[in-house]
C-alpha cells in the first residue's frame, strides 16, 4: 500500500482529496497498488470535511511516519513549504508539488536533495494547471533540441484582457469582476505586474534548457499599463494583447527569458486563447511547432496533474525518474534587450514626428483618440535602439510584436 499526506488543505489541496478519493478505485488499477490518503495537515480545523479523522496540525506526524510514501504540498509560497519539503526529502520520502514560486526559486537544490535521498520531486501542476506540459518537455519531445518557448502563462491576465477586448471594460473595471468571479486575488499583485507567469517561464526554462533560470534573473512587466485605446490600435491592425512569458536558446548555450505585453497577430494560434484558458508554443528542430492548451489554473484540473504524478510515483517508489537541470549562473542569461523586433508606440507626437523619429511605420487609428496622440508599428529594432530614437518623447505605451 502506498500512503499519501497533503500539505494545505485550501483550492487545490481539497481537489487533490477529492480526486485520490473519487477516483481512487481507477488510480489502484493504474498503479497496481492501493494508494490511499493517510494525513492532511492544516492549521484550521475542518469539523465538516468527510476527511476529519485525517487532519494534523504537526507536521512531524507526517515527517516521522516511516508508512508516509508521497507528500503532496499545495501550501504555496517560499518558506514554510520549503522547510516541510526540504524534511520530507531528507527522510526519503518523494514530494509532489504545485507551487510554482517554490520550484522557480529552489527548485535546483530540491531535486538535488530528491536524488540524494532516493526519491523523488515532481510538479508538473506548477506550470499551466492541468495541461500536460512539464512532462512532455522531457519525454514526448527528448528527441529535439528544443528552440523557443512561449506562452500565456496566467489565467487570470488573459481573463482580464480578454474582457477588456470583448467588453470593453477598462483594466480596473475587468480586474474587479476577475476579483468578483473567483479569478482574482484580492491582491492581485501576483498576477497583474506578471510575477506569476514570470515564475512559470522559469520552470519552463530550466527543463527546455537545463538549467536553472531564476526569476530574479527574468524582466517581468506586467498589464497595468495597458489601456482600452491600446486594445482598439491593436484590433485596427488584427493584432491581439497577451501577456507572454517566452524563453529562448541564445548561441553558446545561453538562455533569453522575460515576461511583457506584446501584440500577437490575429491569425496565430495564442491570439485564440481566451477567458482563463492557458496555451503554450513549443519549437522544436524535429517537431517544429506545437501548442498545449487548456484550462491553467482550478481545483480540479490543477489536482488532476498533482495526481498524475503521485500516480506515477506509486508505481515504482525508487525509480530515479531522471528530472532536473544544472544550476544555472547570471553569466548564462541574456537580456531582451538584444532581441529585434517590430514594436507598437502609443506617444504625444505627430505621425511625421514618429517618421522622423523610426523611420518606415504604420501609423494606427482608432475612434475617439486625442488629437496630439499618434499609435504606429515599427520595423525591426531593438528596445534600446527604440528608446534612443524616441528619447525626449512622451511615450504612453511600448510593447513587443511577436
């Protein structure tokens, strides 16, 4: 028999319950063994949860249990989760995981500390929910030499600007109704100013190119600068805004990784991608390009890859699954700024100025715009050669066009 106890008892903690117990008569078939929830440790008390009898409050319970196999932590953040992790590994027991601020931060030396206790570390929850992504990087595409990866990356981002296309509502009006749905935390700092995706791009990273980027080492804006007349200047040219996180494979193994507004033209599959749907663009050198998508956050489909990979743990509680990466160095990282690429400008100046300015561009229109504010796209440049040109100009709005 195979013993589970979840860490956090919240959204996804409960899902994780829920899934173990609903479909636990399927997961002992796929595993050929019985897998049952042995702890859940919260500090709150839970008198109505058909789970009661399972609730502890110290963690020693669970870290001295030599029965505990897998450890599930959906407890989220950088500090206490660690301590409980880095335990759990220490005494040999594997860790299944969701936190994506965890893995982006420690995930280098936790994986060493797995392989160093004979278990293991997985997360494929922690980046997109319950799309499968993590473990396709590793296995269904371990034949190419994987070249770009790009991706909408948070759910609640892409509801708001999806809101802001669809219904015209101003960034404060669709983080509200996010907020009012369930879509957005009450501090939505995580979010909006893009930390969250920055974290995920992270993951993505180290596991496309083996090595640890950290998100401190990631420029990271987020959508708090956008604008309904950004969102008309875009649609006048069949452009959609989406908060990318991209990295990509730079010469000499180095690696390129950031998270910004961009444009993304109408007719590319992540301009479709709505609401609070995810969707991740893979380049490979054999596959060429692929996309996952799905639903990147939830209950449900977030316990739903937790599971998988306590599914894939039960079956064989020893096996050296063989996941990790190097450990990264500032020297690896390249900044975007050395990357070309057309750009749009909203500023105060005249489309003449802005040709003076840049060169060839295409001057945008929307209705109801102010008189002394021009919107264009460039040619190819990079930022800091954008900036020198338009030094001294009052510039309202600058993104990427993919």
């Amino acid at each position: 028999m195979v013993h589970v106890a979840i860490l956090g008892f919240g959204t996804v903690g409960s899902g994780v319950a829920e899934v173990l117990t609903t479909n636990g008569r399927l997961i002992d078939q796929r595993v050929n063994n019985l897998v049952r929830l042995k702890y859940i440790l919260d500090v709150r008390d839970f008198p109505d949860s058909p789970y009661q009898d399972l609730f502890v409050k110290d963690f020693s319970v669970i870290e001295n249990d030599p029965e505990v196999d897998i450890v599930v932590e959906t407890i989220g953040g950088a500090r206490i989760a660690l301590d409980f992790t880095t335990r759990a590994l220490k005494a040999g027991k594997s860790v299944v995981t969701s936190n994506k601020e965890l893995v982006a931060t420690h995930g280098y030396e936790l994986l060493q500390l797995a392989k160093a206790n004979g278990c293991s570390y997985l997360f494929e929850a922690s980046v997109g929910g319950g799309i499968p992504i993590l473990r396709p990087l590793t296995s269904c595409l371990a034949a190419n030499e994987l070249s770009q990866v790009t991706g909408i990356l948070n759910g609640t981002t892409n509801y708001i600007l999806t809101r802001m296309i669809r219904a015209g509502l101003t960034f404060e009006e669709a983080l509200r109704e996010a907020q009012a749905n369930g879509y957005a935390e009450k501090d939505p700092t995580a979010d909006v100013d893009g930390h969250d995706a920055c974290r995920k791009i992270c993951i993505l990273a180290a596991l496309a190119f083996g090595e640890h980027v950290y998100p401190d080492q990631v420029p990271t804006e987020g959508i708090r600068r956008v604008t309904l007349g950004d969102v008309a200047y875009a649609d006048s040219c069949g452009y959609k805004i989406k908060l990318l996180g991209r990295c990509l494979r730079m010469p000499e193994n180095k690696v390129c990784a950031f998270v910004a507004p961009h444009l993304v033209p109408g007719d590319d599959p992540l301009a479709g991608v709505e609401d609070v749907f995810n969707a991740i663009a893979v380049t490979g050198n054999a596959i060429g390009d692929v996309m996952f998508y799905g639903r990147g956050a939830g209950k449900l489909p977030t316990a739903s890859a937790v599971v998988a990979d306590v599914i894939d743990i039960a079956k064989d509680l020893k096996k050296d699954r063989r996941n990790g990466w190097g450990p990264g160095s500032p020297d690896m990282m390249v900044s975007p700024d050395v990357l070309p690429s057309r750009w749009y400008v909203r500023a105060n100046m005249t489309v003449e100025q802005a040709r003076e300015a840049c060169g060839e561009i295409q001057p945008l229109a929307r209705g109801g715009a102010p008189e002394e504010e021009t919107a264009f796209l460039t040619g190819e440049m990079t930022a800091p050669a954008l900036q020198e040109k338009l030094a001294g100009v009052d510039v309202s709005s600058c993104f990427r066009v993919l």
